[in-house]
C-alpha cells in the first residue's frame, strides 16, 4: 500500500514538472515567435521608412520654397492692386496724389526732391515714416504712414499748392475711413468732408503708404 502510493506520488510529481515545462516551453515559444517576427517587423518599417522618408523630406524642402513663391505673389498682387488703386483715382485728385512720382529710390538719393525721415518711439513697435517731397510743378507733399505689425494703420497726405492752399486726406484704420480737408486760401477754416469706404482715396492712400514703406528711410 505504502508502495503504491509512493508510485502515485512520484508519477504526479513527474506529471506536474512535464505539465510546468510544458507551459514555460510554450511561453518561450511565443517569446521565441515573437522574436522570430521582429526582423520581418523592421523589415517592413525599413521599407516604410525608405518609401515615404524621400517625399516627406522633399516636402519639408518644398515649403520654404512655396512660401518664398506665395510671399513673391503676394507682393506682385499688392503692386498691381496698388497701380489700379492709384489709377481709379479722378482726374480731379490726380494732381493732389501726385507724390507717387517720387516713391522711388532714384528720387531719394536727390535730397533736393524727397527725403524720408523715421519717426521713432520707443513707448511702441510701430514703425512711423513721413516723406517731404517737392513735385515738378512746385508744389510740396508730405506723406506720412504708421505701421504696426506689416498692417497700415494710418495715412496722411497733404499737398501745398504753388499758390497757396493746401489739400490734405486722411485715412485711420481704427474707424476705416477716408476724409478729405481742404484749406483754399482766404478761408479760415478747412473744409473737412467724410470719403465713401469703398471709394478709390483709401485704397489710393493706403497704395502710397505701402510704397513709402517699401522704400528705405535714413532720416537723410
């Protein structure tokens, strides 16, 4: 009896350790799978990365150079808008806006003609310019502009005849809108009348401002 169950014991015993290394071969067997699968996972995330790497770093290349050409079409859109701006204007305020013949740098390297002059601040970041320019028929100009952040936000131009009187026009970004001031001579008081928004002086005033900005300014 003592035998019998002796030889019972020993065969669960034997049971239990096949039945443990059973089950610790099968977990190295997953292991092993699984390890036996990773070359053919790198393989395949190789094979991805070789594929798609060229294109997305084509790609990142290409961005600098989409926003260069977007920014060049961007400044070729403002200039042509800017000629049509200043071309609707009416032939009654053609001479008044007549210091866009010297928003060049060939007219300010002649102090003579215009100078620029940046008016500095140091309680902003705007950047301020004014031009004093005295036109072929001898009238003289001021134009003035103040900028915060590449944005206009005010433009002033005022224009002294030869004979006297001056003509002035005003645009401020803060109430978007246009007004023209007039000073005829033997009048005490200038006439100040409010432009229509969509009318052709703000866009036309707006035009100058960018030009002027686009200029450099030494304060000559």
């Amino acid at each position: 009896m003592t035998k019998a169950r002796a030889a019972r014991s020993t065969a669960a015993r034997h049971v239990h350790e096949d039945n443990r290394w059973n089950v610790n071969g099968n977990r190295w067997h997953l292991l092993h799978g699984a390890f036996e699968q990773m070359p053919s996972i790198v393989v395949r995330i190789t094979s991805i990365v070789v594929v798609f790497l060229p294109s997305m770093l084509l790609a990142a290349c290409d961005r600098p150079a989409a926003r260069v050409a977007q920014q060049t079409r961007s400044v070729a859109d403002s200039a042509r808008g800017d000629s049509a701006a200043l071309a609707s204007l009416p032939p009654a305020l053609v001479e008044a806006f007549a210091v866009r013949a010297v928003l060049t740098r060939e007219a300010l390297r002649d102090t003579d003609v215009a100078s620029c002059e940046p008016l500095l601040r140091r309680d902003t970041s705007a950047v301020r310019r004014r031009l004093r320019a005295r036109l072929a028929d001898g009238s003289r100009t001021v134009l003035f502009v103040r900028a915060a952040r590449d944005t206009i936000r005010r433009v002033e131009l005022v224009r002294r005849a030869r004979g006297g009187g001056q003509r002035g026009f005003i645009w401020d970004a803060s109430t978007d809108a246009a007004e023209s001031v007039d000073w005829r001579v033997g009048i005490a008081r200038p006439e100040v009348t409010t432009l229509p928004r969509g009318g052709p002086v703000p866009r036309a005033l707006r035009a100058l401002g960018r030009q002027l900005l686009a200029l450099p300014c030494e304060g000559r």
